[in-house]
C-alpha cells in the first residue's frame, strides 16, 4: 500500500527515482519526530493507525477490535503528564505526549489487568475524553472507558486506580500528575452533599486558590492524520476524508508545554519492540486474563 501510493505521487508529481526512494525509507522508518510532524507540512495523508505505530502496537482485542497499546514505561498512566487550561468549550487537556493530541481527545481508554491500558478509537473530538468526579476539596478524572464498561467510584476497591486525584489548589498547575494524591480516599469522610460528577467551577477554583482562572482561546486545525477505524466500535469514521483535529495553543501555552515535552519524551516512552514479540506477549497475557475470568465464572456457578 506504502509502495503504490508514493508511486502514484511520484508520477503526478515528476519525483526522480532516488527521491521516491528516500521518501519511503523515511516513512517505513518509523521515526516518531518525523511523523509526529507531517500534519504541519504539505506532505501526503496518513492514518492513525500509520502515525500511531511510532509510538505503540496495534493488536486484536476482542470484543473492542484492534486497539492500540503505547510503548511506555511501567505504571504510565493516561491523562496524567500535561495540564488543564479553561477554554470555550470547558476544561481542555494539553498533553506534554507527541500522540496526545489524538488519543486524548478522540476514542476511548480501557483498562484490563495482566493486559494494560489500550486505546479505542474514535472519530468524535472532545477538548478532553474524561469523566469527572469533585468532592470535598478534591477533584479527580478518569478516561472516557468503552461502551459497555463502567469505572468504579473513585474511593472504591479496583485492581488499579483509573482515577487520578488531585486537590484543587493545585488544580491548573503545570504537570499535574505530580500533585496526583496516591493514599486512598476514604468515601466516609467525604461529605456527600459535595459529591457532583462534574469537574471543578472555574469560579470556585478562582475562590479557593486567590487566582485567576484566564480563559484560553483555542482552534482546531484540521492535521494531515485521516482517520481509519480499526476497531468495531465506530465504523462512521472510515467515511470521513478529512483529516483529524488538533487543538492549538497560543504561543505563551506552547512555551509551558515545550518546557515538559523532552523530559516526558525521554523518560516515559519506550524505543518499540519488535512487532512479534509484543503481539506474542500481548496475546499470551489477554489469554492467561480469559482464562482466569472463565475459571473464575465456573466455580461461581458450581457453588450456586
């Protein structure tokens, strides 16, 4: 598919042989800095499923369909290295990850153990795909889970803490993961009249940091990265031509995040494995995880 279609842009566009050539070799390299890039310039469309393979493997995930699963280090979480900046359309999420400008803003994150966190995708842009949680001084968010799959309170029992917790004083700083509160939140001494699921009020966080909360202007700006579904969950977006949004800042927001990009770059992901062997891993874990559900099953019912 790679050969023919730069072949067809050779022919169109007159490229010498040597130029083809070095075109391909550049795009089968895998380079994530340079793919990371090709929404910008007037280069040919690719998919997610192309620009994401930079960065993590694609496997077969019943019953999501092909999900992708990042190359990160062990315990990375989603939503956790960026920070929230009020926008017009609510609280946005900037990632300080080159692919966080797809994965948290389009598709789904699920979380299985002995398997990992993965991605669905989608084709609807949200300025961040969380739900929410605020209650007593705190405020905690969680990825938008698949159809069909619900989070557990975030003070409930769970085999890893989807919920990322945070107080609010420290609600809109920069690098928010580092001010994430790891000791479990006890529900009885959260007041319930304060539990909403909903994120913070702007205002309320204005009151209780003596801050201003300033509003961002935002825009969304079509990138060269079309999207192709690969999963059963939306089919929709394998119709669409266009390419896929990107939310851009304004140059003094760009400037926090550039600060944290090659430290997040450098020490959360990993240099790709080879497909065989992440795919062998994988299948073999998401095996051994089926395989202890039905056991599990069985003797419920034997009991019963």
């Amino acid at each position: 598919m790679f050969i023919e279609r730069f072949q067809r842009l050779s022919k169109n566009m007159w490229m010498p042989p040597l130029g083809l050539v070095a075109l391909v070799m550049l795009f089968l390299t895998g380079c994530a800095a340079t793919i990371h890039e090709q929404y910008r310039g007037d280069q040919m469309y690719v998919d997610n499923v192309q620009y994401l393979s930079a960065y993590g493997e694609w496997v077969d995930y019943p019953p999501y369909g092909v999900v992708w699963l990042p190359d990160v280090v062990s315990g990375w979480e989603p939503f956790y290295y960026g920070h929230w900046i009020w926008t017009g359309d609510g609280w946005a999420w900037t990632s300080y990850e080159p692919y966080g400008w797809l994965v948290y803003h389009y598709g789904y994150w699920g979380y299985e153990p002995g398997f990992g966190w993965f991605w669905v995708p989608g084709d609807t842009w949200w300025p961040a795909r969380v739900q929410w949680y605020t209650f007593g001084n705190y405020t905690a968010w969680a990825p938008i889970p698949p159809p069909n799959i619900v989070w557990p309170d975030p003070w409930a029992p769970y085999d890893v803490n989807v919920w990322i917790i945070v107080d609010i004083d420290n609600f809109t700083d920069e690098n928010i993961g580092r001010h994430r509160i790891v000791k479990p939140i006890r529900r009885d001494i959260v007041p319930q009249r304060t539990v909403v699921r909903r994120p913070p009020d702007h205002n309320t966080i204005e009151r209780i940091t003596r801050r201003a909360v300033r509003k961002i202007r935002i825009r969304e700006e079509e990138t060269k990265v079309k999207p192709r579904v690969v999963s059963k969950q939306s089919a929709t977006a394998q119709r669409r031509e266009s390419g896929l949004k990107r939310m851009v800042l304004p140059k003094t927001e760009e400037r926090k995040v550039e600060k944290h990009v090659s430290r997040v770059v450098r020490e959360v992901l990993k240099p790709r494995k080879k497909s065989s062997e992440k795919q062998r891993s994988t299948r073999e874990s998401s095996e051994k995880q089926r395989s202890t559900r039905d056991r599990n099953t069985d003797t419920k019912r034997r009991r019963k």
